[in-house]
C-alpha cells in the first residue's frame, strides 16, 4: 500500500494535519520535505473522504538562536528575542516574515493549498492560555516525565514557561518568581526588569516540548509528520507523548517520521551553513512536480539524495515514465505509481500533450526566442498557435537549470564556425545529403539512415555520429541524434552540410 494511504488508513472522523517550521533562515528544500509530506498526508485524507485541515504553524515565537552568518552583527542584541519582534534583514516588517514570505509564495507554485498560522497568533490570541495554564498547574508532573523519558534534571522551581521581558524582549532570560492565573511575575537577568507576563497573550511561551503537545491540545492536531531529529528515543516526540497522555488527556497525533533530503556531494542541509538550495530556488530550475514527486515516490523512512545536476534529468525521466504508465502509454516500474502520480501532477494533462523535459532542454539551446522554439515544437507535432502558460514555464526553467545547474556535456551551442573534416567524415556527410530528400524529417527515419550508411562503411556508431554533433556543435557527443536532427530545421542542417563539404 501506497505509504499515504498506509497511515490514513484507520483515521477516521475529522482530521488536522499540522506541519511547522521556525523560520530563523532562508526555507531550504530539505524542509520541503516537511511541507509535502503533509500535503500528500492531507490529499490522502481528502481521498478518503475524511473532513480535513491542513496546517504550517509558522514558529515565530522561537528565539533567535544566534547571529547566522547571513546576518550583520547588529543582529547580536536580538539573540534570546521572539523572530517576530525582531525587524526584518530588509527593513521591511518582520524577522519572521521575512524568510517566510518566499517559501509561502512558493507553496502556491507546487499546488499545497495550506493554512499559515503563526504561533505568536496563538499566543497573542489567547488559544494556548488554557494549555499554558495545565502545564504550569500540572508543572512538577511535567518534571517528572522530562526526567523519566528525557533524562532531565529540573529543579524544583522550573516552569514550563518563558516569560518574555517587558523591557528587552529576550524570553531566554527571566526567572519565574511565582504563578498567579492569569499572571507569571518574573525578573529578567538580562536587564534587572521585573514584571508579570499575562498567559492569555503573547508575552511569553512554553518551551518546544511543552509547547508540541500543548499545541495538539489546543488545535486538536490528529496527524503529524516530523523530522528524524524529533523522533529518537527521550527526542521531543516521546516527551510531547507522554505529556498529551498524562497532562492533556488526549491521544498524541498519528505521527510520521521522515528522513532528511541530502544535497548531492554536500551532505545535510543547514540554512545556516550555507550548504542548502532554497525552496524558492528548486522551484526555478525544477518542474513542480517533480519537487512533488521527489517526496511522493520516496517512502518518507529513505533519505533522499538530492543531485540538482544530471540526478534531476534522470528524476524527470523516472516522472514521465510513471506518467506516461498512467496513461497506459508505458510499463509501470513502482507498484505505486498511480498513487505517486496523482500525488505528484500539478495539473492534469494527457500524458501525450506534455513534452518532454529533454527535449524542451534540448530546444532551448537550439531556439533562443519563442516564436522559432514554437516554430520547432509545431513540426513535431505541438497543436497550439501559441506556447501556453505550462509550457512557458518549463522553458523557463530548463534555460535556468542550463545555466546554473546543468552539467557540461548536456550544454551546447549551435556553431557556425569552420570544421575541417577528414575524407571518411565529408563521404558520411555526402551519402546523407543524397539520402535526406527521401527520408522523413523524424528522428526514428533520421536515425536509421545515419545509422545504415556508418553500418555500410563499418564505422562505429560513436565515430560515426559524432561528425554530426562536431559540424553542429563543435563537440564529440550531444543529445541523441535522430531527435536531435530532427529538431532542427531540414534546410539550416542541408545548408550546414553543403558548407563544409
Ligand atoms: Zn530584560
């Protein structure tokens, strides 16, 4: 069964599926993996006919941790501080929103239709008041189970809360003096402020493994996917368990935990290390499915290599091919692969009217305005007088991949420079000439006539393709050379040809 399908299978009734993130930095694709494997969670709920929300709760109550590297040095006063009170790197509004603006604006491009909820809301609206006041209520319990499940040592006087001073707004420095509800009183030791935080607003939080459950409680989370950092033994998730059974009285969410995205050759993703690709960035040189299919095919327990480069033409082709089976144009090569396509397709095209990915990377190289790249794609069959808004955007993002991503022996350029040839070369390029006018301008007939007169002169395919890519391209190999020909115009390959023999 489809690994979706596997955990929705006995849910029922209403559900809310939660997904998060602190946004401290640039969004990398390794937290893509967070987003989509709720989104997929979520269509399989809707496939199931489930009543369901979905949710990215915005961590913007989280402190700044330190001064990234991204960030000036004026930014030290601001460790210890809510990311939403801390001004944005542009000037312009929020911290938080910042770095979450671009990844938000990428979910749109990848069809994830989800609720952004920022925890200080929750806060300042009072929805966790409630949870804040349990956990304080129920405090020394809590202590327990840090200790018994997480191996904490928490003093007698630890709250299972933050204030946030009033004065200089770090809420890793005050002590909790006493509880009175709705009130925690605290003296800061940052800046000598004393004052009282009221539970209902934001003026404080519960740390991350108070705050997780209490987060279930008051939303009423039923699925949750996390990352492998939070699911170890005594991690986050087991704590957060423990407290929703115990303090909350709830059962904990359906959990999911899934396996990092690693960059190719680079390792793991930090925003902070700089060895990360932004989510907004993928989006530029990928398909969105395929950044949909990466996480669809993936059973979330395998980590995923990542490779931008050749990897990602080798993925597209993986795509087309589960596209074209569902459309009964080719073999299945997963078990899955209904199931990884309609979790994967952004739109729902008939797998005959997409181009394939190859060839409009192919095309972009030969046609550099859209008028002959339109021109090129109606010889081949393309049935539209102009080039639609899907298929603008592949172009777009085959051009970018080309130019920041694409290995060396997949670019190329047209030349026109003068090619000496040898006698065996010019007599392979003669005998093609003289075949061309009876041969179909189609890569399969292209193909064949190449590869009869080489068989006739016993030369080696290679040696013999090659003098097509060294009189096109100036280069020993290229793209598969019947469908490369072929995308080429008959007449600017015959006028090449008579110049150079
Ligand atoms: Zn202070």
């Amino acid at each position: 069964m489809y690994w979706a399908d596997a955990v929705v299978e006995n849910l029922n009734g209403k559900q809310l599926i939660s997904t998060g993130i602190s946004p401290s930095g640039p969004i990398h694709v390794g937290n893509m993996r967070e987003i989509l494997t709720g989104d997929i969670l979520y269509k399989a709920c809707l496939d199931k006919k489930l009543d369901s929300r979905f949710i990215y709760l915005c961590d913007d109550m989280d402190p700044l941790r330190k001064v990234y590297p991204f960030l000036g040095s004026e930014y030290a006063k601001y460790v210890g501080v809510p990311l939403s009170y801390i001004p944005s790197p542009d000037g312009n509004g929020k911290y938080s929103d910042y770095f979450l603006r671009p990844f938000v604006n990428t979910l749109g491009k990848i069809n994830i239709n989800v609720e952004v909820i920022s925890t200080t809301g929750l806060y300042h609206n009072g929805v966790l008041s409630n949870a804040i006041n349990i956990a304080i209520s129920k405090r020394k319990e809590i202590a327990e189970i840090m200790h018994d499940v997480a191996g904490y040592d928490l003093d007698g006087d630890w709250y299972p809360y933050e204030p946030r001073c009033s004065k200089c707004n770090k809420i890793t420095h005050s002590k909790v003096i006493k509880y009175e509800e709705p009130y925690v009183y605290y003296k800061c030791d940052n800046c000598g402020n004393e004052g009282r935080a009221d539970i209902r607003t934001d003026d404080g939080k519960m740390p991350w493994r108070v705050e997780w459950p209490a987060k279930w409680f008051s939303l009423g989370v039923t699925v949750e996917p996390f990352g492998k950092d939070h699911a170890a033994a005594g991690s986050s998730y087991d704590t957060g368990k423990a407290i929703a059974e115990k303090i909350y009285n709830i059962e904990p969410p359906a959990p999911l935990m899934y396996e990092r995205i690693m960059l190719k050759g680079l390792g793991v993703m930090h925003s902070s290390t700089g060895i990360s690709i932004s989510a907004e960035e993928v989006t530029k040189f990928a398909p969105p499915e395929i950044l949909r299919f990466l996480i669809a095919k993936n059973d979330p327990s395998r980590h995923i290599d990542f490779d931008p480069g050749l990897g990602l033409l080798h993925l597209i082709d993986d795509y087309e091919k589960i596209e074209n089976a569902y459309f009964g144009l080719d073999k299945p090569n997963n078990d899955n692969y209904k199931r990884i396509y309609e979790m994967s397709r952004i739109k729902t095209l008939n797998a005959p009217e997409k181009i394939n990915f190859r060839h409009i990377v192919t095309l972009v190289q030969i046609y550099h305005d859209r008028g002959s790249l339109l021109g090129a794609l109606k010889r081949s069959g393309y049935d539209k007088n102009e080039i639609d808004d899907y298929l603008d955007n592949e172009i777009n993002i085959a051009e970018y991949w080309l130019e920041k991503y694409a290995p060396d022996d997949i670019k190329f350029s047209l030349t026109d420079k003068k090619i000496l040839l040898n006698d065996n070369e010019k007599s392979i390029l003669t005998e093609f000439l003289g075949k061309i006018e009876s041969t179909n301008w189609d890569s399969g007939d292209i193909h064949n006539t190449v590869y009869n007169i080489i068989g006739e002169k016993k030369i080696s395919p290679k040696d013999g393709f090659s003098v097509f890519y060294k009189i096109l391209i100036d280069k020993t190999k290229g793209p598969r050379l019947g469908y490369f020909l072929s995308s080429m115009d008959k007449n600017y390959v015959i006028n090449r040809i008579k110049n150079l023999i």
